[in-house]
C-alpha cells in the first residue's frame, strides 16, 4: 500500500469519529468555556471542523502567511451548518490526496506570519500534522463535553458512555 492510500485510509478513519463528536456539539453552549484561556466551544468546534481541509492546503498550496490572509472562521449558527464545515473540508482533503502523487508530499510547506516562521514541514509532514491536530483537538472537544456531562462517543473503542456496567 502506498502513502497516499495509508493516509485517505486515516483520514477516513479520523472523519468517522470526528463526525460522531461533532454532532453532540449543543448550540446552546457556543460560548461556554471551561477556563477564561481556553477557547469556546463554538471556536474549538470550528477548528476541528475545519482540519481536514488542511491537507488539501497542504499539498495544494506552497504556504499559509497569516500576515498576507487573516484568517476568520466561518459563521456557523446551527449545528448542522458546523457539520457542513467539516463535511466540505473533508471532502476537500480527499479530493487533494486522490489526486496527489508521493513525489507531490516531497516539497517543504511553510507556515509563517510575515517574516515570522512558525514550521517548515514536508508536505507529508504537513498532511500528517493536519490529521494530528484532528485527533487532538477532537480529544480537547471531549474534554468539553465530559464537562458539559454530554455523552461522548468512543474513539479506539468504546467510551465510558457507550459501555454497559
């Protein structure tokens, strides 16, 4: 099996549970935060919901200057409009690694502020970067809520929610 098929094969995998996650994110609770540094939920949400269109950026692109392209997240209200979010992104990601070739993941990729470099990544580097920071900000959107004493669906396996004492 090759990389770009190791990869959509992941992404698939990720999106399934992702998906499960966002779906219980309630409306009501966009604000709520579970400490003043953290981010909303609605925020949080947003940027899980939008990772999986990193990998299209990824390899389609050479960089992201945040200086040169502010970055804002879409306006959602509802959570079926946050759903539509990660549903395109996905879509996009898949879209960019079916048609990508192994030699197109070889290229460094740059992630900067102006003059400021945050990370210089291969595109795979990149790829696999965006799907880390899936996992993990899903994770922290768990967190949120197990906080909020909403159920969460189980990522490797069944949650404490899912399983029957």
């Amino acid at each position: 099996m090759d990389i770009i098929q190791l990869l959509s094969k992941e992404l698939e995998q990720e999106a399934q549970t992702t998906r499960k996650m966002l779906q219980r994110v309630p409306e009501d609770k966009w604000d709520w935060k579970p400490h003043e540094k953290s981010m909303s939920l609605k925020v949080l949400s947003l940027h899980v919901a939008e990772l999986a269109g990193w990998i299209s950026m990824a390899i389609n692109t050479e960089e992201l200057d945040f200086a040169a392209s502010p970055y804002t997240q879409p306006p959602v209200q509802t959570n079926a409009e946050l759903l539509q979010v990660f549903e395109t992104a996905l879509q996009q990601g898949k879209e960019a690694l079916a048609k990508a070739t192994e030699a197109d993941l070889q290229p460094n990729w740059t992630l900067r502020t102006g003059e400021h470099i945050h990370v210089v990544l291969t595109k795979y580097e990149m790829v696999r970067h965006a799907l880390a920071q899936m996992i993990h900000h899903r994770a922290q959107l768990g967190v949120y809520l197990r906080l909020l004493n909403i159920p969460i669906p189980g990522s490797y396996g069944p949650s404490a929610d899912e399983m029957n004492f």
